[in-house]
C-alpha cells in the first residue's frame, strides 16, 4: 500500500521528536498502521534555526524531503495526506489547520491554545469536510489521556478530572516545598535550567493548563470548548510559608485543574472549570508528582478513580503522542467519516449546554491563613463570622508568635462551602481591628 504522505510544519522540540521517533521506529509503526507513514515535507523558520537544522537532519537520514520555509505551500500541497501543525499560537496555525482542512486534509496537531480557543470552529469545518483533526499532544505531552477520555473510558458517566497539567508549575512548586526557596529564586532556577519561558506567564498564571482542561472537559462531559469561561489562578502568589503549613497539616499545594459535573435536584446544575493552587493530601498518589511531571486523575462511576502518569512535555513524549495520532489517521482515513470516533468523544450533534459555573458558586474547602493579634477573643470574633455564614472548620494551627511580637499566623481548613460564603466571610474578617493584614485563601480538595 502506498505510504500516507505527512507534511511537517514546525521543527522545533516537537518537530525534530516527531523526525527523530519516525526515523528510529518507523518499520515498527508501519506494522501497527498497516503501511508507512512519511514525512515528504518540512516547513520551518530559518529566523530560529530550525529551518538549518531541518535541512540538516533530512538531508543526513533521508533523499527526497522537500525542506523550506513556507508552510502555506504544504498546507497546499495536493500530495500531502496529513497536516502535522507543531508550530504553536493561534494565529498563523489557525489559518493554516482551516486551511488545511479545506484542502481536504487531515490534520494532528498539539496545540492546545488553538483548540481551546478556536475548536468549535475547527471541529466544525472537518466535520463538514470529513477529516480527522487529531491533538493527543495537546494534553499532557506523552501520557495518552485524550485516547483514555475518549475511547477507553467511554463506558462511564465521567464525573470529575483533576490534573497536575502544567510541568514548569509542578517543577517549581516541587522545588520550593523541597528547598524552602520562595517562587521567584525557583523561577528563575527553572529558567536557567530551560523548564521554564524567558516569558513564563503562560505556565505560571495557569493559562497553560487551563487550555488543556477545557480540552479535557470537553471530551470528558461532551460540551463545546469554552476556554472564556474557565477560570485561572496561578502560582506566583504562593509563598513557602504556606507550603510549610500546608505541609505540617498534611498537604501538598499542586497547581491543578478541576472539572467537575455539579449535581442539581434534577439535572446537571453545571461544570466546575478551574485551575488553581490547591492543597491536597499528601497521601494520594497524585500530591506524590515531582518535578515537571506530570499527572490526571479522572472519575468515572463505572470504573472509579484512575491516574494517568508521565512526562507532559519534552521532545520525544510529545513526538510520541503526535505519531499516535498518525497511527490512528493512517487506520483510520479510508473509513467512513459517520463511523469514526467523533473529535470531542460526543457525536457532534449529541454535546450538551450544561453551563460553566463561575467560581464564586464553586463547592470546595479551603485553607485560611489570618495574621491576626495574639489577645482573648481574637478567634471568637473569627469562628463567629464563619459560623453565620455557615461555614464549618475542619482543622485549626496557630503558630507561636516569635519573641517579642504581638501577632501571630493562624491557619483554618473548612468543610465543604460555597466561594461567595467563604470570600463575604473573609472580607469581614480582614474588617475585624484584630486581623493584621489580607487573609490568604486557598482551595483544597480530597480527591476522593
Ligand atoms: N509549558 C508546558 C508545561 C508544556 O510546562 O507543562 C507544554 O504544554
């Protein structure tokens, strides 16, 4: 059978993967897609080198490997079967992917901005077309959690998914729990290092992870991308104190993203969409993730809890899942476009409206820490507040107050509230002539 004909644009850390794995396995991946997967076309910048290095990999390993910098002359390209879009944003790979697919192409990409921000668009126009998009890499780099979502857990009503999503996230916050640093010497370690950006605010401010969670909620709740309604808070406000304390009450703090489904009386009420620092106990699998690994644990009823593990980012586990997807468009392009596994898991015309909640009606518990004065009464005033509006403490830490100071940290976990409670509650307690300076709140969840 004649091979199916891949042209590359981008040879950047996952280009040059996906070049390297195709070139070192591809007799083995030929035997499971039942017929060669090539790359005949390289696009690629020569303002970044890569357009160099591109030429110089093709040119050593293999003849016949057309190289240039003009990635519009592939999407264009009549020979070419599938479009492999590793050039990241949501500009110019917007155009080409709509491009491409109006050609009639297939396309794998890993861009997760692109889909959270413009899937509904892209899905539709391969629906209508007839051709695969395929975004495995999307979503945490080389673990297989979208072939999970949407084929292996097709059984279960999924009820919630939690992930350590972001590497340079979990790197830092590993680091600083371990070292007791505080988040810029991390930061900065981690950029030296290359785990994080020159410009890190993607991965710190959670932008990063909160695109791979709404492509995950997507599939796993069968509703449309809505990037513009999740929420994300990020890591750089998070002090090692709170690490430590957090610690001492037997927590991790892990960057995660949640979506949950939310129960009415009758129906769905909505979908809980948010990524923020969160402690959870140290002794689920999950808070165990160091470094820049990563980790997504999804509930289904069926099934219960599972954990899926790997590294979320890096040259080859990335290059692994785009050739995944390859294998699948390979076995699956002659079939019929009504008989394939549909993009978001969902028959296009079956997804849902259940609406996103926003976070002041998310359902969770919390960890307060007040720095409030060291005198009778102090605490009556506090539990009061919580108690009228009906928030109930879980655990309590106050520290002691170093020598010769009148203040001291004092740290509540609560049971299950409302966000609206707890942050109305805060505010008259930050009021209070006892409470020193701004509470700190963060969100914390069992993971039961
Ligand atoms: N920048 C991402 C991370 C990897 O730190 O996990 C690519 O999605």
């Amino acid at each position: 059978m004649k091979p199916l004909r891949v042209g590359l644009l981008g040879f950047g850390t996952v280009g040059s993967g996906v070049w390297n794995v195709l070139q070192r396995n591809g007799g083995e991946i030929a035997r499971r897609a039942g017929r060669e997967i090539v790359i005949t076309h390289v696009a690629a910048r020569a303002a970044d080198g890569s357009l160099e290095r591109a030429r110089a990999a093709c040119s050593e390993k293999c003849d016949g490997v057309t190289v240039l910098d003009d990635a519009a002359a592939i999407v264009h390209d009549p020979s070419i079967d599938i479009v492999c879009e590793l050039i990241g944003g949501t500009t110019v790979a917007r155009t080409w992917v709509l491009d491409a697919i109006a050609q009639g192409k297939h396309v794998v990409t890993a861009n997760k901005a692109l889909l959270a921000h413009y899937g509904t668009e892209i899905f539709a126009a391969a629906h209508d077309k007839g051709v695969m998009v395929a975004f495995e890499a999307a979503v945490a780099g080389g673990i297989p959690i979208i072939k999970a979502l949407r084929e292996g857990l097709s059984a279960n009503r999924i009820e919630w998914i939690a992930g350590i999503i972001n590497g340079t996230s979990n790197f830092i916050l590993s680091t600083m729990r371990e070292t007791g640093a505080s988040f810029s010497d991390v930061l900065k370690e981690a950029q030296d290092l290359g785990y994080a950006e020159a410009d890190p605010t993607f991965d710190v401010e959670g932008i990063d992870a909160a695109h791979k969670l709404t492509i995950m909620a997507s599939i796993a709740f069968g509703i449309p991308m809505q990037f513009d309604k999740a929420f994300a808070e990020g890591i750089t406000k998070l002090t090692r104190e709170d690490i430590r304390y957090a610690e001492e009450l037997g927590y991790r703090i892990k960057l995660l993203g949640i979506a949950r489904r939310v129960h009415g009386s009758v129906a769905d009420k909505g979908i809980e969409l948010r990524v923020h620092p969160t402690l959870i106990p140290e002794k689920r699998l999950i808070a165990n993730v160091e470094g820049a690994m990563n980790a997504v644990l999804v509930k289904g009823d069926a099934v219960g809890p599972t954990l899926y593990y790997g590294a979320g980012a890096g040259s080859e586990p990335t290059a692994s899942a785009v050739i995944a997807d390859l294998v699948d468009v390979t076995r699956m392009h002659t079939a019929d476009p009504e008989h394939r596994v549909p993009h978001l898991a969902f028959q296009p015309d079956q997804l849902s409206i259940i609406p996103i909640l926003p976070i002041s009606e998310v359902n969770t518990s919390y960890y307060l820490r007040l720095r409030v004065l060291d005198q009778s009464g102090v605490l009556a005033d506090i539990t009061r507040i919580l108690a009228d509006h009906s928030i109930s403490i879980e655990a309590f830490l106050q520290k002691e107050a170093t020598q010769g100071e009148d203040e001291v940290d004092i740290i509540i976990l609560t049971h299950l509230a409302i966000e609206k409670d707890v942050r109305t509650a805060l505010t008259k307690i930050e009021a209070l002539k006892s409470v020193k300076d701004k509470g700190v709140l963060i969100r914390m969840e069992g993971l039961h």
